[in-house]
C-alpha cells in the first residue's frame, strides 16, 4: 500500500531526527533574535557578501570546465567561452561582476561595523576575522584578474606587482614567488590560477565560517542607545522574519548583478604580449587604486628614504591602527571614540577621493 505525500514527509522527518539535531536546531532558531533599529540596514551587507561568494564559487566552477590555465591557451580558452559555449559570456559576465560587487560589499560591511562600533567588547576577534576576510577578498580578486591573459590584465599585474615589490625586505621575495621570476610571464598565469581557485577559496573557506561562528556565538551588536535606554530595545526572530529579509536582499543582488552582466559584459579585449610596450593608462584594479594614487603623490625622495616605500610604510601603519580599533576605543571616553569616529570618516574619504581619482585619471 503506497503511502500518501503527507505520510512520506512526515516519515522523512522522522528519519531526519532519528540521525541529527533538527530539534536542537528548530530550537536555536526559534529563540535567536536580530536587533531593529535605525543602523539595521546595513545588517544585510554581510549576508550580501556571502551571496556573491557563493555566486562566485558556483560561476568559477562552470568557468573551469573549460579554462585552460598556460600562457599559450588561456586566451583562447577565454574567447571559446565568451563566443561558443551557449551562455558562456553571461557566465563570465555574473563572475567578473560578483567579484567587484563582492568586494564592495564587504568595503560597505566593514565601515558599517566601524561606524556602529560594533568592534567594541567582546567582539574583538570577530572585527580581526573580518579584516582578514577584506584582504583575502583582495588577494582573491586581484589572483583572478590576471587568468583571462588579455592585454589590459597582463600589465594590470605588473603594476600589482611592482607595488608588492616596494615592501621593504620581504617585497622583492614575495614579488618573485608570484611572478615566478623578475617579470610578469607565462610562468605567473598558472600560479595565478593555483592562488586563485585553491589557496584563496581554502582561506577564504576557513575565516569565513571562523567569522560566522564569533557572530553565532555573540550575536549581532545592538544600538549604543539600548546600553542607556533599554526600553528601546526591539528584535525581530532571525527566521522566518530576518531570514525572509535577507533573502530579498539577496534577490535584490541577483538583479542587480544580472543586469550590470546583461548590459556591460566582460569584455576579453587583446591578448598579452609580454614582450609589447604597456599601453597608456595602464592601472591596477579598482580596489588598489587608492594605494597605486596615493603613492603618485609622494616624492621619489625624502632625504635618504625612497618616496614609495615611505608611502606604503604610512599605508600599513594605517592598517595596523584600523585592526587595533577595538583596544583603542574599547570604554567609554567620549574624546577617544569621537577621534576614532573622525578618523574613520577621513579613511572612508581617502579610500573614496584616491579611487575615484585613480579611476577618472
């Protein structure tokens, strides 16, 4: 006697409990809340950013099926995606689009979790997690950018690279691990692509759920207000209500990338030359250019010390200063925490004027 659809479902639940923690689970997620209040927007970005990782990830597979990883094929390998294989340039489209979007949307994250404090006590080590996250992105993008071995990527690379190379003591080292000797040659492109589609998914993996988890585990940070008015306080359940919101989001996203995809589609352009000139205008990706225009700006020379490498000198200070945050601003001096707020609007200004400079220059 065949049993009906309502019987099977129930028995496969049945099943389902018998062998794992769904109850435990229903649980969990019965009793989790999500604070509302007037920054919860921007509750969404983090969610967004794992949205277009996995656009990443399911794109970049099927991209794999027929990219050819060496300097004599990838070209070509390209152009067969982009003009033979059914929908293959809108599937090159979506993953060179998430990754800028990607990127971008872990840059919004971020300065919203600063803007929020949200680094303060005891979420030290979940701030840390996330500007990990930021530079594997970076390092994920900029891995990436180089595989179609078209012209504008080639010497794109080169001025990556260089930059690289300016790191006192270890950037000469690093620089020539990655190009895989003093210049950018066919001998970069395959490890490129190992960094690209092994090493940094790997990382990325790993802090990703490392991240995730600090968030499980303290949940996600209340309004300052709440801590002096606790009257205020407002949550929503995380499912359905949050969840269904980030999943409106998240199709939001999915048009949005759709249509940047659809009516500006990667273009492949001409394939490198290492031996050729670089043409005019050459630059790095977007994400760099804050870095590759500041660094236009300081001299060749100050005193005895190279212009670049005090540049990038001031740069990593900077970033050191922005990791340390949460021990800097960790009570309740209202002179600290509005320094702090100050400088953060500066670096936000900085990163916008440099790139959108870099870019129209």
């Amino acid at each position: 006697m065949s049993m009906s659809p309502k019987n099977r479902k129930r028995s496969l639940q049945d099943w389902a409990k018998d062998r794992y923690p769904i109850a435990q689970f229903q649980e969990w997620a019965k009793h989790k809340t999500v604070p509302v209040g007037r920054g919860a927007f921007w509750y969404y970005f983090g969610g967004i950013t794992l949205f277009l990782f996995l656009i990443q990830v399911g794109t970049g597979i099927m991209l794999m099926f027929y990219y050819k990883g060496s300097a004599d094929t990838a070209f070509e390998s390209v152009r067969f995606i982009s003009a033979k294989v059914p929908f293959g340039w809108l599937i090159r489209s979506v993953h060179a689009w998430s990754a800028n979007l990607m990127i971008l949307s872990a840059f919004i994250h971020m300065f919203s979790v600063f803007f929020m404090r949200a680094y303060r006590k005891p979420r030290e080590l979940t701030w840390l997690s996330g500007i990990v996250l930021l530079g594997i992105l970076f390092g994920f993008g900029f891995s990436g950018y180089l595989l179609p071995w078209n012209e504008l990527a080639f010497f794109a690379t080169k001025v990556g690279t260089d930059i690289v190379g300016i790191i006192p003591y270890i950037g000469k080292p690093i620089m020539y691990v990655l190009r895989g000797g003093e210049d950018v040659t066919g001998s970069t492109l395959p490890r490129f692509f190992a960094l690209h589609v092994a090493l940094f998914p790997a990382l990325l993996t790993t802090f990703m759920v490392v991240h995730l988890f600090f968030i499980q585990l303290q949940g996600i940070h209340e309004p300052q207000a709440w801590e002096t008015q606790p009257e205020q306080r407002k949550t929503m359940p995380f499912f359905p209500h949050f969840f269904m919101r980030e999943l409106l989001f998240w199709l939001i996203t999915l048009n949005v990338l759709a249509a940047l995809a659809v009516f500006f589609p990667a273009e492949l352009g001409v394939e490198a030359n290492p031996f050729a000139s670089a043409p005019a205008g050459i630059k790095p990706a977007w994400y760099f250019l804050a870095t590759f225009e500041f660094l236009k700006y300081i001299p060749a020379h100050i005193g005895p010390i190279e212009g670049e490498s005090l540049g990038l000198l001031i740069i990593s200070i900077g970033g050191l200063l922005w990791c340390l945050v949460p021990w800097i601003d960790r009570g309740s001096n209202r002179r600290i925490t509005t320094t702090v707020m100050i400088v953060g609007v500066a670096a936000l200004l900085f990163l916008t004027i440099m790139t959108y400079r870099g870019y129209f220059a």
